[in-house]
C-alpha cells in the first residue's frame, strides 16, 4: 500500500537514489480515489524497487507549491533527487506501470 507522507518524510525519502513515486493527492478528489487503489497494486508489485508514497496537498501545501501543482491528482517520479517524470489525471495501470518500466 502507498504510503502517505508529510513534508519531513517525503524530504528524506526524495534524497535516496531509488524510484520514488510521488502521488500528489486530496481526500475530496474524485479522481484521486480512482487512482488511489490502482497506485496500491503498484506499490505491491514494485516493491523494493520503487517506492510509492503519497502526499495530501490539504496537508503539506509547502510541497504543492514547490513543485507546482494545480490539478489533481498529479504523480511525480523522482530519481536522485530529481523530477524524471510525471503524469496529471488518473491514468491506466498500465501507462503507470510501463512508466515505472522505463526509470528503473
């Protein structure tokens, strides 16, 4: 199951050198609740290669402003410290996976 993060925790987490997915979320969002089970499966089938977590922007609007996001759900991924990736919407499995796929 995808982790959910506060600021501290998503701070340490962005330093390691592993995959990390970072999905920028909110309780009330439609959209984000279609994505949140999907991201789950994921988080599953990667784990100990990427590690997926998630971010409340009602919680931690100190990251939603740092790194720009207006519309939700929004799915950063992270390697090195460094945004590789990112994908606006709830998307398919299939497309988050085949992105994971390709950073690894």
């Amino acid at each position: 199951m995808a982790a959910i993060v506060n600021t501290q925790t998503f701070k340490e987490l962005v330093q390691k050198d592993n995959l990390l997915v970072v999905d920028f979320y909110a309780t009330w969002c439609g959209p984000c609740k279609k994505l949140a089970p999907v991201l789950d499966e994921v988080s599953q089938e990667f784990e100990g290669k990427a590690t997926i977590v998630k971010v409340d922007v009602d919680e931690s609007e100190d990251l939603a402003v740092e790194f720009g996001i207006r519309t939700i759900p929004t799915v950063l991924f992270f390697k090195g410290g460094q945004i590789v990736d990112k994908f606006v919407g709830a998307v398919p499995k299939s497309e988050i996976v085949s992105k994971i796929q390709a950073l690894l």
